[in-house]
C-alpha cells in the first residue's frame, strides 16, 4: 500500500521512494531547470532499502514518486540463525523471522536483546541494534 505520492521535484535526500516496485531512499538529488518553456529535470541517486543496489535516473520534475509506508517496530531477539533472526515484537507479541542484509549489524545482535525492524510493503528487515 502507497503512503503518498510526491511530485519529483518535492523529494529530498534520505526520502523513502518506490522505484520498479522496490523500495529505495534517495542519497542525493539534483534538480536543474532548463531553459524559457522546458521544464525542471531532476537526477536522482537511490539506493536499494533490501539489498543496498544503486539506482541513478533522470526524470522530469512533475513526474510522480510513490513514496512506500514503512513501519518501523521494535523486538526482542529470541534467537538467532545462520541468515535470520528469530524476532517476537514488543507491541503485539507475534514470533516473525526476518533477515538482514547488512553483515556489521546482524553480528551485533544478541539472543534477549532488543533490535529495530522495519516493515516495507510486507517486506521486513532488522536495520539496527537497540
């Protein structure tokens, strides 16, 4: 389910957007306008949410931008495997396994400790050690 939809020229750095239905955030932005009747370009860098791939394209600026809704929920760590980690959210209880794709991070992690994980469009991902 889409949060929103943002004109092109509206989206700022760190902003969560869905390109080719994958979620991305934006790392830099250039808007330049052309000249007396063209319209505004904007080049954007987007970076992969799940796997950390690097997107560069170059729209117009009235062009729209889905931008996705992603939960962000806090867990405890019940158990942890050779890729995913056993999670038992702290607000509803549920015992879900999620994966992460950041190596430093899922290091980090201890059984009984508490992690942050976001839930993009049904996709979730452990993102930091609390």
């Amino acid at each position: 389910m889409v949060l929103k939809i943002i004109n092109a020229t509206e989206a700022r750095v760190g902003t969560n957007i869905l390109l080719e239905e994958k979620p991305c955030t934006i790392k830099k932005i250039d808007i330049s306008k052309t000249g007396k009747h063209g319209h505004a370009k904007c080049r954007i860098e987007a970076v992969n949410i799940l796997n950390g791939n690097k997107k560069v394209f170059v729209i117009p600026g009235h062009d729209r931008l889905e931008v996705p809704n992603v939960d962000k929920r806090k867990a405890q760590i019940l158990s942890k495997g050779d890729v995913k980690a056993s999670l038992m959210d702290l607000e509803s209880f549920e015992t879900i396994d999620v994966g992460c794709p950041d190596k430093e991070v899922f290091e980090q992690l201890e059984e009984n400790g508490n992690c942050e994980y976001w839930d993009i469009e049904g996709t979730k991902l452990i993102k930091r050690k609390l």
